[in-house]
C-alpha cells in the first residue's frame, strides 16, 4: 500500500508539474507568437514528426519482428507476427559460437560491467582528485598542468593508436581488463574540465571551518568536498558510464577475446547475419537495448540537463 | 617577554607541519593523473613520432638507417599517388561537407525550434538524444537493417525502382553519408540547446517586445550567443575528416570507395607493421594542427568573446 501511495504521490507531483510548465508557458511572452511564426512552427513541427518517425519506427519494427517465427520474418517483414513468440530472446540469451569467442550475450553485458562500471569510478574519482587540486590550490605548476591539458584537448592528434598499442604490449597490460581499466583512468579528459569548474565554483567556507577545527585536507576532500560537489559528480558518472559502455575503440583492440556488450554486438550480429537468423539478431538488438535504455530512463533528467560540448560521446 | 619567546617554537612548528601537510596532499593526489598523463599522452606521441623512423624486419620493428632516416615518409608520399589512397583521402574530405556544412546547419536550425519549445520539445529532446546514448553498433545495425532489400525501407525504395542492397556498389558511400546526417543531427542539436538555453532571457524578452522576426532573432542574436558552441562543434566536424572510422567499418567494411584516413589507421594498427599507421597519423596530425588552430583562431575572432 505505501508503495502504492508512494507512486501515486511522484505521478501526482510530475502531473502538477506539467500543468504548472503547461500554464507558464501558456503565458509567457517569450512563446506567444503571431500568424507566420504559427505557420513555421507548425511546419517545422511536421519535419520534427517525420525525424522522431524516422528514429523510432525501425526500432518498433525490429522490436516486433523479434517476436516472429523464421518462417513468419521470410513470409511477411512488415506486417505483426502472426503468432507471438519468445524462443528468440531465449535462443539469443544462450547464442554463443567461435567468432562470438564463446561469450553469451548475457557475459558479454557482465564484462561491460566490470569494465565500464570500474572504468567510470576510476575515472571519475582520478578526475576529481586532479580538478580539485588544481582548481582550488596554489602550488608550483599549477598553471602549466591546466595549460597542458588544455592544449592536449585542442591540439588535433591524429593516429596514436599504433604508438598506445606498443606501448600497452610492452607494458603487458594488452588482453587484460586491467589494461582497459588503465587506459580509462586518465584524470585529465573532459571530465577534469567538468568537475574543475565546478570544483571552482564551491564555497570555500566549509572548508576554512574544518582547517581551523583542525581536519586534514584528505579528510576534507573526502567529507566535504566529495558530499558538496555529490550533484556534478553524479552527472559526470553517468555521462562516463554511458561513454564507456558504448566505447567500441578500447576493448576491440586490448580486450577481443573477451568482448564487451559494444564490441560483442558486432561479433555476435556478424554471426547471426552469416547463418541468416534473423529474428534472433532483432531479439539481440533488444535485449543489449534494455540497459543503456534502463539508465537513460533512470537518470534522463540528469544526463539532458548536465549534457555539454565534450561531456558525452555519440 | 619570556612567555612570548616559549610561545614562538610550537607556531613556527604547527606552520610548517601544516605546509608540509598540503604538499604531500596536493602530491598525492596529482601523482597518478600527472603520470598517466605524462605516459599515456607525452609518452604515447613522442613514441608515434618515433615509430615514424623504424621499420619493419622479421615481424619487428628496427630503426631505419640514417641515410633513408625518411623512409617511411617517402613511402607515404609514394602512395598518395596510388588510386586507393587517393580515394581514401576523397572519401575522407567528404565528411567535412557533411559535418560542418549538412549536419552543423541543419542542426543549428532544428535546435533553435527546440530552444524556443515547440510543441512537443521534451519528447523530441529525447528522439534527439538517442544517437549520443545508444552504441553506435546499434545504430548501424538498426539503420542497415531497415534499409535492406528485407527491410523497413524496402516497399518505399521499391516505388523508386530500387530493388538492390543498398550498402553494395556505388550507392554504399551514399548511405554511409546519410547515416552520419542522420545521427549527426541528434548529437549536434543536444549540445547546440544546451549553449542555447544560457543565453539570458532579458536578452530573448526584448527581442520579443520589439517584435524581431523569428529568423531575424536567429541569425541577429542566437547565432551570435551561441558561436562558442558553433565553433567547437565546427572544430569537431573538421576533425571528423581524420576520425571517422566506424561509421564505414560497420555500414560497408570500408569498401566500396568508403575507406577513410581513421578507418585504415585502426586497421593497420592491428598488424604489425606499426611505423605505416603511425607516419600517416603523424602526418596528418602535422596538417591538422596548423589548419584547424588557425580556423578555431578566426572563427573566435568573427564575434569575440561572450560573455553573459
């Protein structure tokens, strides 16, 4: 029942937030508009239709045909399924074959687990640790460091794949998760500029309180720091976490014997296309569908607000 | 006064105990983004320049001899004349057209109606955000896929008498530039409303009071507010030219005169011979460089700094 009120109580508030956005825009200067402008909108309201169709409609028919007999696809591609069936979504749970390196789809989200899971905490705490100090300490090099990487981020590199592949072999880090882990645990990418700005941008009295009760700067950052920068941290995480999920560079080259989700896909899809199966490709398309979906749903408020040039990669 | 003196020595103490303190901290957590820094940046590039002066011998890399210490420049000059690479090198300029000049102002306009809240702008916000969150794996699938002779698409295409696969023969580069418009424009407009929506909003009030047509709006003060935004994402769009890689590699495996400069450096970094990748790298790094800089230079000079 408290479960129930609960809902009813987060429906009814986002209900009166609309309302409230609907009223407000109802009356607001900035969205009242005269006989032309109408006409604009209202055409350019079909184009955004015709766009939004374009992006879901193939994602609706491969949804439905993942419901299809083999048969039933080959007879009709376009119309419903005659009989609904789920043995695709199991087949596809259990599909493993050589050129798959006999990972399961369901493996292959665990690796993207770890990968991306310890990938994003690293990443994320190392970028924090370097955008703090930087951002709210004076010390020798502290411009140049900022300099630096300001420069490494505009400066156009092209091809240092071959030079990072050497290096990762000779640092025996390739065909280890370790190695991925590393490569992802730089601390001044364009989340080091995220986090600088907000790091700058906190109030330094906290801070002066707990040196003078005497807290060491360690404690500071862990206790106070971390807690009152917790709303850019989360966007950051989420960001990264989506990044290096999808990331297909990293682990094709260091980790393709044991494929992550991204890099399994195609695996596991040039697999499926080779044997002409398929209905179980549309259930695989799916299923890797489901988490990457599942987090933008969860967090979709943070991510659209906290999204900026460099903060997530398509 | 002998107080004062006793008082002294602890003070002196406490300071610098407390300086000390900072420094280790400010080392410590410095250390590992400076040093991963220094491996996986300085270190990697100067090893890309190096790698650059070595060849090949026995599935290992030597360095080359200091009478042809340009070897494998020369080598790379060599096959610029070559028909495969001068295709290559087309196919790649390709995607400066496409993203700077298609999908930028398409993009640009799209974001101003979903700035200025068209009916429906939350749903189509998300419908616009899908290609920066979903693997571009799955894109490509869903896009080929729908565009096969079994596809979504078919019964359109066969209206126009296209009956063929689409991703084989000379039409392949054609879909390839399509899918990068297609989920350019989403990526593109979900950063351009992001610069959009901090222009202040006394700025877009008095336009309004004093009647600025829409476009006139557009063009006069949004374009203008959000050149920050435009610049970068033109500055991407012309690093598109070398990065551009998996696009093609997923749609047409690179064939069908589809190959790009970042398509054949990812695959030949996969061999052994490092020094090819690594020099045509190299070298187009050293034309980037000056190119984009000075453009990033004077796209930030057509309307200064903003500052709101």
């Amino acid at each position: 029942m408290a479960i129930i009120n609960y809902f009813k109580n987060i429906f009814h508030k986002k209900k009166m937030d609309r309302l409230q956005a609907q009223y407000e825009r109802k009356n607001d200067i900035l969205y009242k508009r005269h006989k032309g402008e109408k006409v604009l909108f209202i055409v350019m309201f079909i184009v955004f239709v015709l766009f939004a169709i374009s992006f879901i409609f193939p994602f609706l028919w491969i949804l439905m045909n993942a419901f299809k007999t083999k048969s039933n696809f080959s007879s009709d591609f376009l119309g419903l399924p005659t009989k609904w069936v789920f043995t695709n979504f199991i087949e596809a749970f259990t599909y493993k074959s050589a050129s798959t390196k006999n990972f399961t789809i369901f493996q292959m989200i665990g690796m993207s687990c770890i990968i991306a899971g310890l990938g994003t905490i690293v990443t994320v705490f190392t970028s924090s640790c370097a955008a703090f100090v930087v951002a709210k300490y004076k010390f020798p090099g502290r411009n140049l460091i900022y300099g630096v990487v300001i420069f490494s981020l505009i400066v156009p590199i092209v091809g240092a794949l071959p030079s990072q592949i050497q290096l990762m072999n000779n640092l025996h880090l390739s065909n280890t998760v370790i190695g991925c882990i590393f490569l992802y645990s730089g601390g001044f990418g364009s989340n080091f500029l995220l986090l600088y700005s907000s790091f700058k941008g906190l109030s330094w009295t906290y801070v002066e309180a707990a040196k003078i009760d005497g807290a060491s700067d360690f404690k500071i950052f862990f206790r106070i720091i971390l807690p009152l920068a917790k709303g850019p941290l989360i966007a950051v995480t989420i960001i990264q976490l989506i990044g290096l999920w999808n990331d297909y560079l990293t682990p094709s080259i260091y980790l393709p014997k044991k494929p992550t989700i991204a890099v399994g896909l195609k695996y596991l899809s040039d697999s499926m296309i080779l044997k002409s199966n398929y209905t179980m490709l549309f259930a695989t398309i799916i299923i890797a569908l489901i988490p990457i979906i599942t987090i933008f749903c969860a967090f979709s408020k943070t991510i659209m607000e906290n999204t900026s040039v460099g903060g997530l990669k398509g | 006064m002998e107080k004062v003196i006793e008082s002294n020595p602890p003070k002196r103490k406490r300071r610098r105990f407390k300086i000390k303190g900072t420094s280790i901290f400010i080392f410590v957590m410095l250390f590992y983004p400076v040093a991963h820094f220094l491996l996986m940046w300085f270190g990697v590039n100067i090893n890309s320049i190096l790698l650059t002066f070595q060849t090949p011998v026995k599935g290992k890399l030597v360095w080359v001899e200091f009478k042809e210490l340009f070897y494998n420049y020369e080598t790379l000059f060599l096959s610029f004349k070559t028909s495969t690479v001068q295709s290559m090198l087309k196919a790649s300029g390709v995607y400066f057209i496409i993203s700077c000049l298609i999908t930028l102002p398409i993009s640009l306009f799209f974001s101003y109606f979903i700035f200025k809240k068209i009916v429906g702008n939350s749903f189509f916000k998300v419908i616009f955000f899908l290609p920066s969150i979903l693997p571009l794996i799955i894109l490509t699938l869903v896009f080929s896929l729908s565009f096969s002779p079994n596809g979504l698409m078919a019964p359109i295409l066969q209206l126009f008498g296209q009956k063929a696969d689409l991703f084989i023969g000379d039409s392949a580069k054609w879909m390839v530039w399509f899918f990068c418009i297609w989920a350019g424009i989403g990526y593109d407009v979900i950063l351009l409303t992001s610069g959009m929506s901090r222009i202040p909003r006394d700025v877009l009030e008095s336009c309004k009071m004093d009647g600025v047509p829409p476009m006139k709006e557009f063009f006069k003060i949004i374009i203008p507010l959000t050149w920050p935004t435009i610049t970068t994402l033109f500055i991407f769009g012309m690093m598109s030219v070398f990065n551009v890689y998996l696009q093609p590699m997923f749609l047409t495996s690179g064939m069908y005169d589809t190959m790009t400069i970042g398509l054949k450096i990812y695959q030949d970094s996969g061999g052994s011979a490092l020094n090819t990748p690594a020099t045509l790298g190299l070298f187009c790094s050293l034309v980037a460089t000056p190119i984009i800089l000075t453009t990033r230079w004077g796209l930030n000079k057509i309307y200064g700094d903003v500052n709101y």
